[in-house]
C-alpha cells in the first residue's frame, strides 16, 4: 500500500477526467480515487467532463456528483474532442496541482502518489509513461506517428515520455489562459509555461469496458493537426524540397545544355515528361502545405471555441 506523503508534500490536488462513453467504469474509477486521494492531499476534487457521450454516462456522473462533494460534473454541448475536455476541465480546476487520466481504467489511481512525488523534485510536468504499448500494429503505429508529430512542435526530450496520464503545477495554465482555437493539444500548451518536465514508468492496465475510441484515422489527424497547428516544420519541409528541385533542375539545365553543345540536340520526350511531373508534385506538394496553414489562419480567424459547457453540476 502506498503511503500518505507526509509534511509539504501534501497538496490540494484536481483530478481531471474526460468521459466519453464511460457508463461502464466511471463509477469505478471515482471509487479508487477516493481510496488513493486523501492519502495524498489536504483538498481534492474529481472533475468529470461529459465529451458528448452517447450512452448514459452523463446520468452517471450527475449520480456520482450528488452523492460526493468532491465530484462535479461539466456536460459538453457535443463531442469536442479529447484535449478540448481535458482544456475544459483544466481551466475549472481550483486546487494547486492537476492530475488528468482517462476513464477507461487503464491509467492506475494508485501510481498518483508516484508521480506527485516526483513532481515534488522541481519539475512541474510528470508523465506517467506505460512500461510497454498494450495496443495493436495499427494503434501503435498511429502512435508513433503522433509523437513524431509532437516531436516537431515540442522535440524529442518531452515527446518520447508523453502519455494522458499528467501531473502539473495549476498555474501552468496561465500561459494558455487566453487559446481559444478548436485545435487543442495540451501537451503543446504545457511546453508554452515550463521546460521542466519528468516521466516514471507506472504499469498500465488493460482497458476496464469497450474498446479506444482513438482510432488509426483519428490518430493521424491528430498528428497532422499538431503539425500544421503548432509547428513550422511541414513549412520547412515544402523549402528544402523546393530547393532540392531547384538544384536538381539546375543539374538538368547543365546536362541539357552540354549535351547541346556537344551532339546539337537532346532527344527525350520521357525524360522531358519526367521532369515536368517531378517539378509540378514539388509545387503542388508545398501548395498544399501552405493551403493547410492557410486553412488554420481562417478557422483562427472565425473565432471557433475549444468547447461550449451545457451543464454544470
């Protein structure tokens, strides 16, 4: 059994939690936070962010919020996605430290103490990183994808550890106070406050009920929209393959003209087709790009909302 930390460590700790078609394990979930949380803090609170869930999820956490003080409830008016919860529920928290994890069990409420100890070292973000993936080739690789993705807004120190399951310092998120874009990815705004950032290995459980919601698609949108939303580097990758063209059309140019100049003509209708098509895929390629950054300029510029709360309980 995990022992109470004792002295200063002890701290008012939020539990953030996004649910989405959680019926099956919500209830659960609270029952081990109430073991493992007055262990570790003076105050707690569990916040429960219904994400447009289609079962009965949110009459569950209206359930579960009647019969705990320490339990409140924010019902989305639709499904925004999993880090606009997460941004919802953050940005409600009252007490000084923030833990957020997923509904589906498999983020253990016993490793807290773990990472909040390690939080008490000097950093101010602490993963708790899975000892090993327990998903399929495709999940995983869809993983992979999204951390590389990451690794372009935040590098590589941060993205290799990240997982749903955090520990931060709530005045982090005065740093994001004012985003209000539908592209969230808290990762990304935790890097805007802090550099101090740590990772302890916890042993993940299998899923509680149901299957991911993630899917392979999903991830892989996600990946694209952390790329194009925070980072320059698809941008730098359209210039160097710009410049790459331009050199290798300035070598065609050299090869053309010599041979000109050796035989009087350069027969090829292929090879003339063949460089055409590679000249015209790298321009559509970085006008594509641009088209995606632009695509973001106006969403931003439309002043959509990370998320509307119907109600709170």
């Amino acid at each position: 059994m995990d022992s109470p930390l004792q002295g200063p460590e002890r701290r008012s700790i939020s539990v953030v939690t996004p649910v989405y078609n959680g019926e099956a394990s919500v209830a659960e979930l609270c029952r081990r936070l109430a073991e493992v949380l007055p262990r570790v803090s003076t105050q707690h609170e569990v916040i429960l962010v219904n994400d447009g869930s289609r079962d009965r999820s949110w009459e569950v956490i209206s359930g579960l919020s009647s019969r705990s003080p320490t339990v409140r409830g924010l019902n989305l008016m639709r499904n925004y996605g999993q880090h606009n919860a997460l941004l919802c529920g953050i940005r409600s928290a009252k007490y000084e430290v923030v833990v957020t994890m997923d509904d589906d069990l498999q983020h253990p409420p016993e490793e807290i103490p773990r990472l909040l100890a390690r939080l008490e070292e000097g950093f101010d973000v602490v993963y708790g990183a899975p000892k090993a993936e327990q998903s399929g080739f495709l999940r995983a690789l869809a993983s992979r994808i999204t951390r590389l993705a990451l690794r372009t807004a935040v590098g590589s120190d941060v993205a290799k550890n990240v997982s749903a399951l955090r520990v931060f310092r709530t005045q982090l998120r005065e740093a994001f106070a004012g985003y209000q874009t539908p592209f969230v990815s808290i990762d990304v705004l935790l890097t805007w406050a802090t550099t101090r950032f740590a990772a302890t290995t916890v042993d993940f459980q299998p899923r509680h009920s149901g299957s991911s919601n993630y899917t392979f698609t999903k991830l892989v949108r996600h990946a694209l929209d952390m790329m194009t939303g925070f980072s320059t580097a698809p941008l730098q990758l359209a210039s160097l393959i710009g410049f790459t063209c331009t050199l290798f059309g300035i070598g065609v140019f050299i090869y053309v003209f010599v041979r000109y100049c050796l035989e009087g003509s350069v027969p090829g209708f292929p090879f003339l087709a063949s460089i055409i098509a590679i000249f015209s895929g790298a321009q559509l390629f970085a006008l594509g790009v641009i088209g995606e950054y632009v695509a973001r300029m106006h969403f931003r510029s439309m002043k959509r909302p990370a998320y509307v709360v119907r109600t709170t309980i």
